[in-house]
C-alpha cells in the first residue's frame, strides 16, 4: 500500500531554502486553521490500516 502514497523524502538532506519553505508553508497553515488534531489523524490512520 505504501508503494501508491507520495514518496518519502530525508529531510535531512533538504537545503536551508528548501526546509524554510516547508516550515513557512505548515505554519501558514497553522495560522489559517488548516489543522488537524494529532488523536484525529492517529484514529484515521489506525483505522485504514486496520492497526
């Protein structure tokens, strides 16, 4: 199943630029409310996996 997600990057091999655009971009997010509980995401996960 993970083979049909989204590639999982190192982010430790990220330029600066490259990480202060990711940070910059989740915490737009934040201030816009597109945010998720971390207990809502879990359940989700758990139940798509069957975990």
């Amino acid at each position: 199943m993970l083979n049909n997600m989204c590639k999982i990057e190192n982010a430790a091999k990220w330029s600066k630029e490259r990480l202060d655009a990711e940070l910059e971009k989740g915490y737009n997010d934040m201030l816009q409310g597109r945010t998720r509980p971390a207990a809502m995401v879990l359940s989700d996960v758990k139940k798509k996996y069957n975990v």
